[in-house]
C-alpha cells in the first residue's frame, strides 16, 4: 500500500514537472513570438522607407533622361 502511495505521488509529481515545463516553454515562446513582431514591425518600416527612396530615385532618373533627350533634339 505504501509503495502505491509513493508511486501515484511521483506520478503526480512528473505530471505536475512536465505542466510547469509546459508552461515555460508556452512562455518563452509568446516572449519570442513577440520579439519577432516587433522586429518585423522594424523590418516593414525600412522596407517601406527604402521603396520610398526608390519611388524618389526613379522619379529623379526620369528626369535625367528626359533632359538629356531634350539636349540632344537641340543639337
């Protein structure tokens, strides 16, 4: 009888481990989860700066070659 007290109390007690493991995991997976928001959000923002300077460098080499166009009908 008493080993079988002992045995459902390890067995409860493993259970109750791998709950608490379970648990941490779940937290340091939200934690990480959520650094990778932010680092996406980061992420996103350059992205959207860098098309932005891309729209202006394009808009800028149009330029450029409609004068060097209009330079060379003078000639």
């Amino acid at each position: 009888m008493n080993a079988a007290k002992k045995a459902k109390r390890l067995q409860k007690q493993a259970g109750t481990t791998a709950l608490a493991r379970l648990l941490e995991k779940e937290k340091r997976l939200e934690a990480q989860g959520e650094r990778l928001r932010k680092q996406n959000e980061i992420l996103l923002a350059k992205l959207k700066e860098q098309e932005a300077r891309n729209e202006q460098l394009a808009e800028e080499a149009d330029e450029m070659i409609r004068r060097g166009i209009r330079m060379l009908q003078r000639y």
